[in-house]
C-alpha cells in the first residue's frame, strides 16, 4: 500500500486527477444543501487586525492571495531554472515554445475581444490566454508512450512561458490602485535578496522569511499578490556551496507536493463551486461565454499552431525531433484547458459574481471540450506513433 502511494504521488498525471476529483466535489457540494453553509464558511473571515498591521481576511481570500503565492512560486522556480539551464536557456532553444506560447496568449485575447468589445465584460480579455500546466501536462503523462518525448517537453516548456505571461498581464492590466510606498519597499527587499544572491549566501530561509515580507507589502500595493511568490523565487540561488545541494531545488522539492496536492486541490475546491442554475446554458451564448469558449477552444489551438509554422517557415525555429503538424495542433488544443489560472484571472477580472459564475462556467465547459478532443487526437496519432517504433 506504501509503495502504490508513493507511486501515485510520483506520477506526472497524479496532480492532474487530484485537481479533477476536487473540481467533481466543488460541483457536488455546490449544488447540494451543503452549498449556503461552504460559501458561509468561505466567506468567514480569519487573522489579525490592529492600527498597524491589517491581516485579517476571508478563509477565500487567504486562498487566493495566499496559498497561491506559493503555487507562483514554484511556477517562478520553474520558470527560473528553464531559463537558467532548460528549454528557454538559448534563442534556439526557446524560440519555438515562445512563439506558440505568443500566439497562444494574443489571438484568445483578440477572440474574446471581438465578442465582448464595447461591453462590461471586455476586461475578461485576459481570461482565454492562460494555460493548466498541471491538467495540460497531467494528459499528455496518461498518454505514455504514445507521445514523443520531445513533445511533452515542447507543452512544457510553452506552459511555462504562458505562465510567466498570465503573471504580467496579472501584474500589469490587473491591478488595482497603486501604493507607490508598499511597492518601493517591496522592490527594496527583493533588491536585497538579489544582492544577498550576489554574496554567496545559500540559506533558504534568508530568501523565504523576507519573502513573507515582500508578499505583505506587495499585496498592500495594489498588485496582486501572488507576484511576490515569482519575485521571491527569482532571488533564491541555483547553486549551492562547493557543488552541495542547490538551494532552489530545495525549495522545489519542498513545496513541490503541498503545491500540487494541496494548495491547487483546495484552490479548485473553493472556486469551482458553481450552482448550477436555469439559464446556465443559454449563458454561454452570451458574450462573456462565448468569447472564453471561443478564445481557449479555437484561439489557443489556432495562435499556437499557427505561430509555430510561421517561426519554422522564416527557419527562425523547428518543430521537436519526431513530432508533426497534427500534434503540434492536438498540443494547441490541450492548451486550451485554462482551468486554475483562467479562474483565477476570471475572479481578478470582475467584482459581480454573476459575471464569475459566468465566466467559470464556460472556462469549465471550455476546458473539457479542449482536454477531451486534444486527447482523443493525440491518441489516435499515438498508436500510429507507437506502431512505427515498435516496427
């Protein structure tokens, strides 16, 4: 029993179905008269309060604003290590991933503005433009060996860019009003960790304390706060003392299994709760609706497969050893499952909960259809690619 434990823990798709059956029980509980008492309970508000120190908010809230900083700060780890010594370490290296990760960003955005330009629901535009690296990568793993290598680490390397673009369209367009003074004392801190870098010094717990800091002022700026999660994680050293253990990938394997198994899991469950209502349906032919379906479902597919031929076709990039175009667009399907970040974008986008439920109604539906035709495609092309290396 141990070992099958340790097995699924250790598994690439294990996340991906964690995050699944959370998102089942979210709906559930939603539409279950358990539903009034978990919002209730949601919405109870937890922490201290006094004339110097304002911590005190809903149990929501230090999910979203918390726990989350530290899922941006394994995603600033990753993203850090992939442009230290990954697939985003050279120009050739990554130029395919960020012209399909471009591609997958701009022409969503642009789908979504089309349906909405003009109304009270065009700030969403940034809602279609993010990827589930989790879900996304969760996929692909229960495809096996029916899917090149290379492949899997084409997706993961474009999520990861995706990711660091959500992170600036998040800290650029959706901030709220900014307090210069919080904000100069959390760049000042972090200028700090970088020099500290810079010194040799290797503690995590010198890069991770201050971190809290940094969180506390930023999120007292008007920047959403998750930001510190990335700005923490680029300050901590790659390296170790005297070739010893690097201190980031100790701070990745740390966080690595609370992040996915805990932190994404509870996120899922406290904002995927939608009460499923008359109406639903028939919203997603509004605007709103249809600029999420239409951006993650045919403008995630169509800017990252066609971003990728034009970078191939000018010979700036070329596609992964062994992979074709048909896998290239199952690849831009699967992208298309926004899920956690999408929501999440979602709920900084608008203050009306109608207009949330909305939104994460349709990234729902947006996402499943995504996820379940980019499979069936890349497992149908799987065979054949499982065949041919067979003979």
């Amino acid at each position: 029993m141990r070992k099958q434990i340790k097995q699924f823990f250790e598994a690439d798709s294990a996340s991906g179905m964690t995050l699944l059956v959370f998102l089942v029980i979210s709906l559930v509980i939603a539409n279950s008269p358990l539903g009034s008492g978990f919002e209730s309970l949601l919405a109870h508000p937890v922490g201290i309060e006094t004339p110097q120190v304002h911590l005190r908010y809903s149990i929501l809230q230090w999910i979203n604003d918390g726990l989350m900083a530290v899922f941006f700060l394994m995603v600033g780890i990753e993203i850090k290590q992939e442009l230290a010594h990954g697939q985003l370490s050279s120009a050739k290296k990554a130029s395919l991933p960020f012209f399909a990760a471009l591609g997958g960003m701009l022409i969503p955005a642009g789908i979504y503005l089309l349906f909405n330009m003009g109304t009270e629901t065009a700030h969403g535009w940034g809602i279609p433009m993010a990827t589930d690296i989790a879900f996304a990568i969760g996929i692909l793993s229960l495809l096996g060996k029916r899917v090149p290598i290379a492949l899997k680490v084409f997706l993961t390397a474009l999520a990861i860019v995706d990711d660091l673009g959500a992170i600036l369209v998040i800290a650029i367009f959706y901030t709220t009003d900014l307090a210069a003074s919080y904000l100069l004392y959390a760049l000042g801190i972090f200028l700090l960790l970088t020099f500290m870098n810079r010194m040799g010094l290797k503690s995590i717990w010198l890069y991770l304390i201050p971190g809290l800091f940094i969180w506390y002022f930023i999120h007292h700026s008007g920047i959403h706060a998750t930001i510190a999660g990335v700005l923490t994680a680029f300050a901590i050293p790659i390296r170790g003392r005297n070739g010893g253990p690097s201190p980031i990938q100790q701070v990745e394997h740390a966080i690595s299994t609370p992040v996915n198994f805990f932190i994404m899991p509870l996120f899922a469950l406290a904002n995927t709760n939608i009460r499923f209502e008359s109406g639903m349906v028939e919203g997603l032919t509004s605007p709103l609706g249809l600029g999420i379906i239409a951006g993650l479902c045919i403008g995630k597919p169509l800017g990252i497969t066609l971003l990728s031929w034009i970078a191939v076709r000018l010979k700036v990039s070329e596609l992964p050893k062994g992979t074709q175009w048909t896998q290239l667009l199952s690849i831009g399907l699967i992208g298309g499952i926004g899920f956690t970040m999408s929501i999440f974008i979602a709920l900084l986008s608008f203050e009306d909960l109608n207009h949330q439920t909305a939104a994460k109604f349709a990234i729902l539906v947006a996402s499943i259809f995504s996820g379940s035709i980019g499979y069936v495609i890349l497992n149908r092309l799987g065979r054949k690619y499982t065949n041919q290396n067979s003979n």
